[in-house]
C-alpha cells in the first residue's frame, strides 16, 4: 500500500494532512467526518512514479 498524502472530503474543503496526523487519527476523523455530514472522503497517496523517486501523486 503506498503512503497517504492526504485525505480529504469530496464534496467540502474538509482535509486531513498526513504529516500532521498517524494513520489511525486520519482514519477515526475521516469516519468521523463522514457520519457526522454523510460526505465521502477519499485519499491521495505517493506512489513511485516513472522515475522512481516517489514524487508521482494518484488522486
């Protein structure tokens, strides 16, 4: 599984930056979150891109 960006709601500015929060709180506030305003949420991940050096951002 490649490292998570972000994550964020699809259809508010709601967002939750991985370099601010372990992945059991982005987990717990993206459910939160969801159930609270019945919004999906998704996440960006890296991933090792055409050159290897895992630049590359998958929405």
């Amino acid at each position: 599984m490649e490292p998570v960006v972000k994550s964020y709601c699809l259809e508010c500015e709601w967002e939750i930056s991985a370099t601010d929060y372990t992945a059991d709180e982005r987990t717990a506030a993206m459910v939160d979150h969801a159930i609270d305003t019945g919004h999906d949420v998704d996440s960006i991940t890296r991933t090792g891109g055409a050159d290897g050096d895992g630049s590359g951002v998958v929405l």
